[in-house]
C-alpha cells in the first residue's frame, strides 16, 4: 500500500545517517527508498553520508526531493589504509557536522553495519535534542569478530542512549537483547522496497520457459558459482531456461570464466552494474528471482523483495533473514547453502509443475504487499519514531 500524506507525521523531520562506506550496496538502496516513502508520508528526511563510490544517492535523492549531505571531506571510515589519528580526526569532524545537523531535526537514525556510527552517538547525545533510531544491517555474530575498543564505546552509548534498536528479523535482534539491549529498546521491523517503483507483475512463462534473476554484488558466498553449476545440470533437458544476472564485484572474471567453461553464454546474460532504477524493468524480464547465497555477513536481501514485489517467487537459502522472507513451498523454496543438487531441483519445480508456479507468483506478491511495500514500513517506523520522541532517553 502506497503511503498517504498524514499531517501529523508532517511535522517529523529525520536524519538518516550511514556511517561506513562500502560502496552502492542494499544498506544504501533501503535508505533511499525508506527516504522516498516517508516523504509521502508526510515525514522531511536528510541523508547525511559518504558519496564517493556511491554517487547513484545523490542522483537519485535529487531527483525525488530528499536532501543530501556529502560527509566525503574527510577519509572514509571504512578504508582499513587509514591511521588512528586519521580515523580520529575523521570522526571529530563528522560528529561536529552531525551534531549541527542533529539540532535541525527531530530524529537522528544511524544504519549501521555491525555496531558502527559512534560520531553519530556522539553528535545525537552532544546535540540533547533529537531521539535516537539505530537500524542494524549485520547481525552481532557476524560483526564480533571485528569487535574492537570503539565498537564497546559505541554499543554502550547505544545501550544507554539509543531509544529505539531496530532489526529486520527477530532472531537477529535476539543476539542483541543477549547483548544487554532492553527489549523495550528493541523493534523488529523488516527492509522494505518501494512498491511505486516495483508497481505491476511480471509476465508469466511461455511453455517450458523459465528465466531466473539473481540481482548481487559479485563477491564469494553470494552463490553465483553454485546457480551456474545448477544451469549446467538443466540447460540440455530445458534448452529454453535461461538466467539473467545483475550486479558487478570482484568475482565477476571468475563468474564470466566459469560461464564459458560450462557452454552456458547463450543462457546466462550479466548485466554487470546497473542504476538501481533500471532493475524493475530487468526483473520483468524472469519468472523466478534467486539467491543461493551463504555469505558470512548475509542479513535480510532486498533483490528477493523486489522480485516478489513484481510477483516473482523466490529460491533462497536457509540462512541468516531469507527464512523469514521466503515461505517454503508457498512463496518460494528454500534450500541448504552450497547445495547445488537441491538447487538445480528447486529450479527444475519452477519448469515442469506451472500450477505451482502461478501460485508462488500471487502469493510471492500478496506477501510483499502485506509486510515488505515501503509505504508499510515508513509507517511502521514513524511509529517508532513517535514513541521514541515521547519516551526520549536523553539525559
């Protein structure tokens, strides 16, 4: 459901901060679209962020009204090149600049991958104005073995600061009410895809023709290397599967050489990297959007929402959020990582039993509809932000 403006809300203004730089990846694709629906809702949102490498932020907050501000003056907090007076100086300048722009608004929301964004702490409890959202894009476990003397000083300041913890699933969030996060701080709220942008359903497969999607950053654990392997065990007794990949990444030579080696260049397309706002019409290209990922690191992966959205059932796999989105044998099928026989079955449900097919295709998109569309979760987390306003824990 589209969001609708609401007056109450009007008067929220929000900054969204993402401390970490890793280049275009799904964190930034969220912020932007959460941006974009909570404008409907009424709610004024800034971006505050790093834009080398990841300049497609600011093209696209442009053109959709949401306001920007560049923190790329200093080093990037993510390059492990940089020295600790570096990294200090870095963090003295973004705290000074978040706490000025914290004063204009109501709600500072930091994204962080693993426990991050200590200058935005800094800035939220310097500034004593403004509540304090912290969304988790990476699970504890993942992140503890980075854990280092700033990660203690910022989760205790998240701990004693934060009014309100956010994870997409609620399993991940477990890992923090372990930690010694209140569950009143704590809120499950899952990543969500602006349904305006992925509006329609895709069409659905002539006989005997299936065309998968997997939108990913190329990098190992993702599972190109297993879809490929799945493609070479079907292509002969399915001339007409084919599979269309979206992303770019370190691994892309070794994707492209194991392409040819396994005679698979007629029925595997890559698109390499493509402007987000290109996807939509990609993804109509496919029936079946796939993500045979095992990833250290995987959260909660938009691409299988934004196929979905589109009325394109899923294949993923039974790690970290991808359970929660992918109902098995309803909205999708889920296997185990790394398990390319179980894969190429999944893949071979999709061609030869189409009854199954159109009912993943409409429940894949009435469960979208009903828990992932970005007008839902704006207004889950103006929710969030209301009460964190009422029940501020700034001292």
């Amino acid at each position: 459901m589209t969001c609708v403006k609401d007056a109450r809300l009007a008067s929220i203004r929000v900054l969204h901060y993402m401390p970490t730089n890793f280049g275009m990846t799904g964190v930034e694709t969220f912020i932007l679209q959460l941006c974009i629906a909570q404008k409907r809702l009424g709610i004024l949102s800034t971006i505050a962020i790093d834009l080398r490498s990841r300049e497609e932020v600011g093209t696209i907050a442009k053109e959709n009204g949401i306001a920007v501000f560049d923190l790329a003056e200093g080093e990037t907090l993510a390059s492990g090149r940089q020295g600790k007076l570096a990294k200090l100086l870095t963090r003295m300048r973004r705290a000074q600049a978040l706490r000025k722009l914290s004063q204009l608004h109501d709600v500072m929301h930091i994204h962080a991958v693993g426990i991050a964004g200590l200058e935005g702490f800094l800035a939220s409890w310097a500034s004593r104005r403004s509540a304090l959202i912290v969304t988790h894009h990476a699970t504890l476990s993942w992140y503890s073995k980075y854990w280092n003397a700033v990660s203690s000083i910022t989760f205790w300041l998240e701990r004693r600061h934060a009014d309100r913890v956010v994870f997409p699933y609620s399993a991940a969030a477990e890992e923090m009410i372990a930690r010694g996060i209140s569950r009143s701080q704590m809120t499950v709220i899952p990543f969500c895809v602006d349904e305006a942008a992925f509006e329609g359903v895709a069409r659905g497969p002539l006989p005997g023709e299936l065309t998968l999607i997997m939108s990913a950053r190329m990098f190992g654990g993702k599972g190109h290397m297993e879809l490929l392997g799945a493609m070479a065990q079907l292509h002969s007794q399915y001339p007409m599967l084919r599979a269309i990949l979206i992303g770019d990444g370190p691994t892309r030579p070794e994707i492209e050489a194991e392409i040819l080696r396994l005679d698979l260049s007629r029925v595997v397309e890559c698109r390499g990297r493509v402007d987000h706002r290109q996807v939509p019409e990609i993804m109509r290209a496919g029936q079946v959007v796939v993500l045979p990922s095992y990833m250290e690191g995987e959260m909660f992966p938009l691409c299988l929402l934004e196929g979905m959205a589109l009325g394109l059932p899923a294949i993923g796999t039974r790690i970290a959020g991808i359970p929660d989105i992918i109902v098995d044998g309803e909205t999708g099928i889920l296997v185990e990582p790394r398990d390319l026989t179980g894969l190429a079955r999944a893949i071979e449900k999709f061609l030869v039993d189409i009854d199954f097919l159109e009912r993943a295709r409409a429940s894949a998109q009435v469960r979208f509809q009903s828990r992932y569309g970005a007008g839902a979760v704006a207004r889950a987390y103006a929710e969030a932000y209301e009460a964190a306003q009422k029940g501020s824990r700034r001292v």
